[in-house]
C-alpha cells in the first residue's frame, strides 16, 4: 500500500510538471547559473501573452544554479542584478537592475538600466528558438547563454566592460565601476561600437540583427562565464604590445644619435692627417694635407 502510494505521488509530481493547471506542455527548461565571485539575484520578465515562469526573482550564490520549466511558446526576458541589500524597513533594492518592486520578485517590472539582458522567443508551433544578448540598455554583467547540447552555437559576452568602459559612460559606486552606460537604442554610436568590438555576438541597438536559433529544448544562462584562454590571450597581447613600444622607443632614440651627432676621428697615417666623418649613414675619408713652411 505505501509502494502505491509512493508510486502514485511520484507520478502525479510528473503530471504536474508536464501539465501545470491541467494545460500546456512545460517541455523547455532554462537553467540559470552564477559563476561570478558574488552573489547574483536573476530576475525574469514575461512578454505580453506568454505565461509567467514559476519565479521572477531569486538568489543565486557562487557556483549555484536553478532551473525553471518554461511554456512551450514563451517569450520575455533575463537579467542579473548585483550589489543588492535590504534595508532597515526591509525594502529590497539593487544597484544594477533594480525593477523597482523593493522585493526579490519583480512580478512583472522592467530592469532599471544599465543592464546585461538576456531575450528568448521560444515559438511552439515551428519549435525553431530565439535568443541573444542585449547590451542595448547597457552592461552590468559578463553572460553566455546557448542551448545543452545539439551542434547550435551560443551567444556570449564574456568580457567584463565594466573596467574597459570609456569614464563617460562608467556608473561607478563606493569608487569602483559597476556597470556601463549605453547611449543609443535606435541607432550605432560610441557606445554601440564599444559594446559591439568586445561582444560581437551582442545585439547592440534596436535595428542590429543578433539573433541565434535553435530547436533545443534546454537552455543556459551563465553569469561571469568562465574563459581562460581569453584571459591569457589578453595578457600576451598586452605583454607582446609593451615589448613593442619598448623596442620602438629604444631605436628612436638610436636613431636621433645617428642623425644629429657627428663623429670625428683623427687618423695620422704615413705623415698625413686623414679625417673620417660619420654622419647620417655615410663615411667619408678626406687627406689633409699640412701646411708647407
């Protein structure tokens, strides 16, 4: 009797999952990790006519995860918040992409940018996905999201922009950079060709196609993704870029030395004087001859 029991609870938890409210296929998932040093608080939009997720807030620690069943034709949007804290009357509040709510859920507000956003459009009929990254309302977090498995490529913006970000467009707190501003939704400007030259795969503007797709079911959302060989790399580039300037210097300095100083040396040889001249790249040996008594 209790095996029956235990059988049926474990069943009717599948039921559940698959047919939430008795509708609908809840057959897509997205899993959101934080990979960053800090705490993270993900928060989640719905677009207009798409069911909402069973969260649109939570916490996510270092190194945790949380996955959540998604509609079969869902729209809206991700994004982390960081810096966050409650305070003394318990209102909740964030630095970077606060929705305003003074809660961990923000049931239904938008993200208060500058803010890394994350877009999915999953289309139920064709089962062919949408996703990219959005920097149009800014940057506040390194993010990667693509699909588990399948040969479908991942979109990705592993850079931190915060600390390359030009000063006008730094949003800095207690003296360190924490997020950067974006300038222009509809159309390219400075701050659209910054955030583009660090993350191509980006959408950057309105009117600026970065849309993958992709069948999968299963998706992933990294925050501060890890990529060790883009660390190195940049750290050989700027090595090698120092090395450069310092050879480049120390042959412009050669270079003066040879253009401007003269050389003279006195040569007495077989009674003569004979005068060698070393200018600008050239030698000359001239006689002089001494003067008759």
């Amino acid at each position: 009797m209790v095996s029956s029991i235990k059988t049926f609870s474990i069943l009717l938890s599948v039921f559940i999952f698959l047919f939430p409210s008795g509708t609908g296929l809840y057959s897509r998932t997205l899993t959101i990790t934080n990979k960053c040093t800090y705490t993270v608080w993900p928060a989640v939009l719905s677009g207009n006519g798409s069911s909402p997720l069973p969260t649109t807030g939570f916490t996510l620690l270092p190194g945790d995860s949380n996955t959540l069943p998604v509609p079969p034709a869902w729209s809206g949007r991700l994004w982390g918040r960081t810096l966050c804290s409650i305070d003394i009357t318990g209102k909740f509040s964030c630095v970077t992409g606060d929705c305003g709510t003074s809660t961990v859920e923000c049931a239904g507000g938008n993200p208060v940018p500058p803010v890394t956003l994350v877009e999915f459009d999953f289309n139920g009929t064709s089962q062919m996905n949408l996703y990219d990254i959005s920097l149009v309302e800014g940057f506040n977090l390194p993010v990667r999201v693509g699909p588990m498995g399948g040969k479908c490529l991942a979109s990705n913006c592993l850079a931190d922009l915060n600390a390359a970000c030009p000063m006008e467009l730094k949003v800095i707190r207690d003296g360190q950079t924490v997020a950067c501003k974006s300038t222009c939704e509809t159309e390219a400007c400075l701050s659209s060709l910054f955030f583009k030259t660090a993350c191509s795969d980006a959408h950057v503007y309105s009117y600026d196609d970065a849309f993958f797709t992709c069948s999968s079911f299963h998706y992933t959302v990294t925050f501060c993704p890890t990529r060790k060989s883009w660390r190195k790399a940049e750290n050989e580039k700027e090595a090698s870029g120092k090395n450069v300037m310092k050879y480049t210097g120390v042959l412009a300095v050669i270079s003066v030395i040879c253009g401007f100083i003269i050389f003279q040396i006195r040569l007495r040889l077989s009674n003569r004087d004979w005068e060698i001249s070393l200018s600008a790249g050239t030698i000359e040996l001239t006689p002089q001859i001494a003067p008759t008594a």
